[in-house]
C-alpha cells in the first residue's frame, strides 16, 4: 500500500490562527442560537465506512494508513457520513448537531494541500420546505454575521436532472460527459453530443434546457414548468416552491438565485442541494444539500440536510473585502511594573485573570510596548491605569478592578 505523510509545509503565524480562530467563533456562536449542539468524529476512520457508500468521497482521494493489525484506515475525507452514522447507531433524538473539523483528502489539483477546515452542521428530519429553508437560513444569516453584503445562496435539486436521465437511459460513460459538459454550461458542445445519443427528442430539448435553469427564482419555476415530464419532476419543483416561500417570509430572498445545473454528488444528495458564492472569491465558500438516503445503518433511515464552511475560502475572501470580523481583538490588559514593584504587580495580574481578564505582564525595562484596551504602570510611588484617552490612579486591586467595571459599564 502506498504510504501518505501530511504536509505541513505551510506553517500558520500566531497572528493568522487568532483570525482563524476569531472566524470560528462567530460561526460557532450563530450555530447554536439555531438550536445546534457541537460534537466530533475521530480523525482515523475505518476505510469500510467510505468503501461500502458510492458517489461518496473518490477512494482515490482518501489518505490511507495501516493500523497495528492490519486494519486498513482513513485520515477523516468527509463528516457527513460518519456523523449520520453515528446518529443512527447512537440512537440518538436530538436533530441539530455542529462541528468544526478537519478532512483530508489528495485531489490532483490541490495536492499541495491536503487538511482542510470545515465548520458544518447536519440537521436530521424530514424534507419540508421549512426544515430546508431554515438550514439556509443559518447559511445566510451566518454569511451576514461576517460582514458580507455581496453573496449568494445558489439552490438546485438532485433529483430534477436524476429524472431526467433515467428517463433517457443514459450510459454511465455519456452521463459521465454530459455532467462535465453541464456544469461547465458548454451548450455549444453540448447539443451535438445529445444528437449522437439515442434519446426521445422532448427529452433531449429539456437536457439541454438544463444549463439555462438559472437565476431569479421565479423566473427559473417557470422555464422548469415547460421541461416536466412526469409527476416526479412536478413534486422535485413544488419543493423548491415551498422552500422559497419560507425564504421569502424569513426576508431572504435577495440572497438566492435557482440554478437547477447545479449537478454534484447526485448519489449522495436526494433533494435541494446548494453552495454559497462570496464577490471576488472563485469557488463555493459553502456547500450542502438534502441527504436523505445516505444514512441507512441498521436498518434505520435517516433523513438529513447539511451545509459545510470551508475555513480557508472565508478567510480569503474577507481579507479581499477588508471586512474585520475575523481580526483578533488586543488583550484586555497589559501591566508594566518596576523592579521593586514585580510582587503586587503579579499578585494583581492573577486576581484579574481571576476576573476572567486577559492580562499580559512584563518589567518597565522591556523593549517595545503592546496595544491594549488598558495599561496598568506600576512604579516605585504610584499606580495609575491608562485606557479611553483617560490616566487614574489606584490603590489595591479592589479599586482597579472597580474601574475596569466602571469604565465597561459606560461603555
């Protein structure tokens, strides 16, 4: 078996973790005022989780090790499947879990990197427009809660296009090319390459309408009404209807566009599926859809739609739109103290991290100075505390930790 080492080449500053970490937070704290719990998978998975599930994660993207006895395993690819399996197996009642982890995978156009971040959330339950609607919701909300103004949430579904071809009895090796010729909306090639095949002309006009099923939603409907061709395709669009209802009454609107092209993974995904678009950043900084045939384990079905974030596109994109909210705060404090003064100036640095403050300390001789909310200076006669353009002095700790308060309450 081929042997894998991870690359840790590209080495992270302090400076950069602590946006990355900022970036987290806020999407951690959106997630639970959505009723979402946190939880993880292990890194190291058993390679038959992946092996036995098709149009999963490509087996060939996945890090294989051996373990001690021989068992073959997987640095985690995905946390979809193992997270469905776990809740299945766990028996578990509660619908709404989050996670901020790892996955690893070798794609041959990223080989240079190959741990990424995802922060995600599974919502298990039933395929209603308003379960779908609210998971885009969050997807949404949270994207507003960064600071974006110029995105979008595009919305397809699995099975408008699945209808389709099984209809026309497309080959694996055809469907293969037409996927490729589809997302990459080559209409011109695309048209030829249907004529060759041996499908019903109705049909191959509504394949070939595909591509062009993107934009204002409505607008979309209404060219999707005149390619049906049975009764699946008509409950397929009247679940988008019902999720764009809901997103209409959440005020959401604005932010969505149909694009029922959107072909990917359409073993994995059963229903809606969609990926978040930021101005200025070339692929999805989300993606996620309705799964509700994936998580079949002991003969219990589980119903699921989810989303995932990928940590390093957000970065990217908001340090192209100089939005601030993922830069690290400064400390809450920094205490500079003479010689004389180390004892009282430390056993005050404690009780304030005692407080719950971030406090740093160092000696009055040290080269440079630290930004601060505050400065606390101790010298050899006094004790004064510098913050909000303001000097004053104290006594104890009592006192100073008086003023701090003082000073956060007129905040």
């Amino acid at each position: 078996m081929q042997q894998y080492m991870i690359d840790n080449s590209q080495h992270t500053s302090v400076e950069d973790f602590q946006k990355r970490d900022s970036l987290i937070e806020t999407l951690k704290h959106r997630f639970t005022t959505y009723g979402y719990k946190q939880i993880r998978t292990p890194t190291f998975e058993s390679y038959d989780l992946y092996a036995g599930l098709t149009g999963t994660v490509n087996k060939d993207e996945m890090i294989k090790v051996v373990d001690a006895s021989g068992k073959v395993m997987v640095l985690r690819p995905d946390v979809t499947i193992p997270i469905s399996r776990m809740t299945a197996l766990n028996n578990t009642n509660y619908p709404r879990v989050f996670y901020v982890l790892d996955v690893f995978r070798q794609t041959p156009a990223e080989d240079d990197q190959k741990e990424r971040t995802q922060a995600g959330i599974e919502y298990f339950g039933e395929n209603t427009g308003q379960s779908n609607a609210e998971v885009l919701m969050l997807a949404i909300h949270t994207l507003k809660d960064l600071g974006f103004s110029n995105f979008k949430i595009e919305i397809g579904h699995a099975g408008f296009f699945k209808e389709l071809v099984e209809q026309a009895a497309i080959e694996p090796e055809d469907l293969d090319v037409l996927l490729t010729l589809i997302q990459s909306k080559n209409i011109v090639e695309m048209k030829p390459f249907l004529e060759n095949l041996s499908i019903d002309a109705n049909l191959r006009e509504a394949i070939q309408a595909i591509p062009l099923l993107y934009g204002e939603p409505w607008r979309v409907i209404e060219q999707a009404k005149e390619i049906i061709q049975n009764e699946n395709m008509h409950r397929v669009l009247q679940n988008l209807i019902d999720v764009f209802n809901v997103l209409k009454d959440y005020q959401a609107e604005d932010y969505v566009v149909f694009n029922l092209g959107l072909i990917n993974n359409m073993n994995y995904y059963s229903g809606i599926i969609f990926q978040g678009f930021v101005n200025n950043v070339g692929k999805p900084v989300l993606m996620g859809g309705r799964y509700d045939n994936l998580g079949v384990y002991e003969n219990k079905q589980m119903p699921a739609i989810g989303f995932a974030f990928e940590i390093d596109y957000l970065l990217d994109a908001l340090r192209q739109q100089n939005l601030a909210a993922a830069r690290p705060t400064p400390p809450d404090m920094v205490i500079y103290y003479d010689k004389g003064k180390q004892k009282g100036a430390l056993a005050v640095a404690y009780q304030l991290r005692e407080e719950g403050y971030q406090v740093l300390t160092f000696p009055n001789d040290t080269n440079g100075e630290i930004d601060a909310l505050y400065t606390v200076r101790y010298g050899e006669n006094q004790q004064l505390l510098f913050g909000n353009n303001e000097t004053k002095d104290f006594t104890d700790t009592e006192e100073l930790i008086a003023l701090l308060q003082a000073k956060k309450e007129d905040q």
